[in-house]
C-alpha cells in the first residue's frame, strides 16, 4: 500500500488534474503578462495574449524561455513579485560570468517544502527518519531544498552538506542515519572511503538514498545498491523550475520519475524544431511553472533529454513519469554536481591569458568522482622559458576556475596544434564517464 | 655580451626530442650547447644554435611553439673553484640566476657557462667589474 504526503493532489485523476492545470496556466499566464515586460514584449511578438489560452494544447502557442533569457534580464528582470517579496534568492552558474537567479516568495518556499516533503515519501521516508543530507548548501539549490522539505515531514535532519567525507561517516554510523541525500557518485565514493576506514556501511542503518544533480544509469543504480545497501532512487530538479524535488521515482516502481504535474507542465519537444514529439518519445524536456509567484517561467527549456510514460504507475500516483535524463541539447557538463558550460571555462581562459586559446576538457570519472583536466595549447604569448612561469601559469587557471565555476580541475599545457580540430572547429569535449 | 638562445615547449611525451632534433638536423642547423628543464607534464628545451633565426622559424614552421631568450656565456677556467668564483660575484651583487647551464670547450680548457639571469644588463655590469670572459654571440655560435 502506498504512501503519500498529500494523497488528494498526488492521486488526483488525470481530468480533474488538468482542468486544475489549464485555471493555474491561466492564472500564471495572465500574471507574467502583467508583471514582466519580457513576457509582455515576448507573447505581443507572437501574437498572442493571455486570453487566447483557452486550453492546455494553447500553451505550445507561448514562445519558449531560454537561460539566455534568463542571463539577459540578470538579476531581477524575470521577477514576478516585488524584491520585499522575495524572501529567498539562489543562484546556478551561467553559459558565461553570471550565475541564474531565481527568488522565491513565501509561498514559493512553501511549495517546494511540500514537493519535497512529497518526494522523501515516494522514495520511501517518512517521519522518524533521520536524514543525512550531504547536498550542497547555499546558492546551490540542493541542501536547503533537501533540508525543507526533511523537516516537513517531521523526520529529522543532518544538514551535514558536502565535503570531510571521513566526519561524514562517522556522524552517519553515531546517529544513525537512515536516510542519505547527496549526488550518485559521492554515495558511492562514501562507500570507498568508509571501507578504507574498515567499516562497512552495508550494514549501517541507510535505508534509502536520494540521489540527483547529475546524470547516473541504471548499471550504477545497481552498484550503489550493492554498496551501499539501499534504495536508490533518481530525483530530478534545477534551480530555474525550483531546485530538488521537481520529479522523483517512487520506490514501488523505480521506472521513471513522477513530475508534480499540479504545480509544473512538462512538455517534450524536438530540440531542432521547437515542435512536440510523438507520445513517448525521446525529445527535450520543456518545463512551465504554474504556481510559482517569485520567476515564473514559461515553457522554459531545460535542455534535458527525457521522454514522459503517462500510464498508470503501481504506486497510484497520477502524475506522469520522466524517463531518466539521458543527455543535453545543449554542451553542459555536470561535473560532482555542478554545471558546467565549456564557455565559462574558455573565458577564464581569455581572462587569464589574454588571448583565446586551443583547449580540451576532458572529464573522467576515478573512484567513483568526476575528474576535469583542462588541456591548453601553450602559444607564444604565454609561453615562457621558465618553468615556474608556466607552472604558475596553470595554477592561476585551476585557482579562476575553483573560484568562478567550484570545480576542481587539473590544467595540463599541451602542445600546440595537438588539440584535434573537427571540421575547422576544435572540439571541446571528451567525456569518458562511462555511466 | 647578450647571447640569443631559443626555448621550445614540448610535452612530456616520447618521440619529442628525436623530432626537434630531427627538424633541426635537416635544417642543417649545429647545436652548440643545450638544457632541458622538466616536469611530470611538460618540458623546457633551451638551445644555443649556430643559426637562431633559420632554428626559429623552421621549428614555428613545424608547429612549435618557441621564444628568443637572452642569455649571457661566461668563461671559466676548467678547475675545482672556477664556477664558486662567479657565483661568489652574482652574489655580492644580489643578482639572481633563473637557471644555467654549462659545457665545455672543444679546444682550450674551459668551460662555459649559460646564465638566465633576472636582471641580465646588471649581471653584465657585474661580471665585467670582476673581469669574467663573457663570450659574444658569434663567438659562441660559431664555436
């Protein structure tokens, strides 16, 4: 029998979860229109108004929100509610310098307190859990969302945040924590290190760990399963929708994520064409938030690829399912969590060095974490015949993108012309991470 | 007495030093004298060539990525002593070497001594003050 934090919404059949869909598209529709001059100069550009969404097929008639919309009208520009409205503002990194910003009103809070109160149940928590929540906390969206919606519940929980790995182990096994929260890789590299440290954490009491911010598969579902003796289960969410908790697996089913269809409208779409997929099909995830007050976003392009399964789901929840992410249209990377844009690491480049350089990132996964190894072409312009130029050099790199991006990366200078050009265009990516 | 030396950026990697050379070879370019400073990643390959600026542009033309580095050749006598001396000297003055590197004469008894210094104009005031042979470049290319 399945549990639910709030049965009435999450089981409500699919005519009376639309037609509550189509008022609140309605509602948010007419709101942005009011509120937000890019929303105003966007649908009077396409012709059309807040009166012409007279169903949900009428929302594929809105243009498209982008990131780059987002950056455009940094920090505030996409606000729907007044700053002294506004009681909570995280932030994501960018394509280039500046981070996303996202506020939340109260109620915002409060609505993604719920839906991750939701999810903690659908993975299988519940009051009288203790919950070791080893996301990031601060602008990063990950611990406080985390941290919220763990209290909802009533369970009880460690806002242990990321990093000191071996304390973490140690406050885990003393407290007795049942459930864990951080992303797929450090589950498994707590594994490594508590076994380095002889204790097997197979027989901790973890029941359940929830696990997201980067992509992971099924092969290494079963592996932290294995290691860690647990349920694992895939959450899904970004800060520009609202941050954790957007979808989440159930336990009974483990196939696909639920999306909170009262509070997001997911659409698939063909990346190239803007045009919706076939049912089923594999296309980018496009996301309009319906109730959210502080940035509301229409059809806001997320750049993941997923597809959405609309049949009925074991554990009685009505909401669709989002296949696991398999990719991005667009070249981000999620390296231990963190976005990623090859262009931010190339304007640190131009930033440090002055001139645009030839570089390759090459991500790996060792031990279970993600590894970045910056590769630049050594030109003449910075090209020393001092070793400690050159070493300082690739310091002062690695130093600009812990700070900027928070990853850690090692920066190799390579000759020149031995990054490969493809057609003319350097190629910038090698990801090796074999998920 | 500044004497031009070229340095060239190669990656730690096998076969680099055999093209270099190979490269040079054909341009039917001596080399004089030579260092090689390294690290786990990468190295420093710094020549003194009879023909800098053929050696330079046939290793541009090839991909590499090189520089002209002034460098000063000093002429010791071959024996126990005879490098403490010039270094007592850069010392009394202050004047830092960045790295050197020696060989010896084909005919007479000394050796010489490349020097990079940091401040190149003040280490030649310094070693002429105290009488040191320091080599032109012709010299030395020539050699």
């Amino acid at each position: 029998m399945a549990n639910y934090f709030n049965e009435e919404f999450e089981t409500l059949p699919r005519a009376a979860l639309e037609a509550l869909q189509l008022k609140r598209l309605q509602a948010v529709v007419a709101r942005v229109y009011a509120q937000v001059p890019f929303y105003r100069q966007s649908f009077d550009a396409a012709g059309i108004g807040p009166e012409d969404v007279k169903s949900l097929a009428d929302l594929q008639r809105l243009p498209f929100t982008t990131k780059q919309d987002m950056r455009d009208s940094y920090p505030y520009g996409l606000f729907a509610a007044p700053l002294e409205e506004i009681v909570r503002i995280h932030a994501s990194s960018g394509t280039t310098g500046k981070p996303t910003v996202v506020g939340y009103t109260q109620q915002d809070i409060s609505t993604w307190t719920e839906l991750m109160a939701r999810s903690f149940v659908a993975a299988g928590a519940h009051k009288g859990d203790i919950i070791h929540n080893a996301y990031g906390y601060g602008l990063f969206t990950g611990g406080l969302g985390a941290h919220y919606g763990a209290e909802r519940l009533g369970a009880s929980v460690i806002p242990i945040s990321g990093g000191n790995t071996k304390r973490q182990i140690m406050i885990m096994q003393d407290f007795g924590s049942t459930v864990l929260t951080c992303t797929p890789s450090y589950s498994l590299y707590l594994a490594e290190e508590a076994a380095a440290e002889g204790v097997d954490i197979r027989s901790s009491k973890l029941r359940v760990g929830i696990f997201g911010a980067e992509p992971w598969s099924e092969a290494m579902r079963g592996e932290i399963e294995a290691n860690l003796g647990l349920d694992a289960i895939d959450i899904y969410g970004l800060s520009e929708i609202m941050g954790p908790g957007v979808a989440i697996e159930c336990i009974e089913a483990k196939q696909g994520l639920h999306i909170w269809e009262d509070h997001f409208i997911p659409e698939i779409i063909d990346p190239a064409t803007g045009q919706p997929v076939a049912a089923g099909e594999k296309g980018e995830l496009v996301i309009t938030t319906i109730t959210k007050q502080g940035i509301p976003l229409i059809r806001y392009r997320t750049r993941d690829i997923t597809s959405i399964d609309r049949t009925p789901c074991v554990c009685g929840r009505t909401h669709g399912r989002i296949a696991r992410l398999s990719g991005r249209s667009d070249d981000m990377l999620i390296i231990r969590g963190v976005n990623v844009f090859p262009s931010q690491i190339e304007s640190i480049l131009v930033r440090v060095e002055g001139v645009e350089p030839h570089y390759l990132l090459i991500v790996d996964r060792k031990d279970n974490l993600d590894t970045l190894e910056v590769q630049v072409e050594v030109n003449e312009e910075m090209f020393s015949d001092e070793i400690k130029v050159l070493q300082s050099l690739a310091r002062t790199i690695e130093k600009e993108i812990k700070d900027m991006l928070g990853v850690t990366s090692t920066v190799k200078l390579v000759e020149p012309k031995t990054i490969q050009r493809s057609e003319g265009k350097a190629q910038r990516v090698r990801d090796n991470r074999k998920l | 007495m500044k004497v031009e030396q070229i340095s060239i950026f190669i990656e730690n990697k096998s076969g680099r030093l055999a093209e270099i050379t190979r490269i040079l070879g054909e341009a039917g370019i001596n080399i004089r004298a030579l260092s090689l400073a390294d690290t786990s990643d990468f190295g420093i390959l710094r020549l003194i060539v009879n023909d800098v600026e053929k050696a330079n542009a046939v290793l541009k033309e090839k991909g590499f990525t090189v520089s002209k580095t002034e460098v000063v050749a000093v002429e010791v006598p071959d024996q126990p002593g005879g490098l403490s001396t010039i270094l007592q000297a850069l010392d009394r003055d202050r004047i830092n070497v960045e790295y050197m590197y020696a060989f010896v004469e084909r005919c007479g008894g000394n050796a010489v001594i490349i020097f990079r210094f940091d401040e190149t104009d003040k280490a030649i005031t310094a070693l002429s003050a105290n009488s040191f042979n320091m080599l032109s470049g012709e010299r030395l290319y020539s050699m």
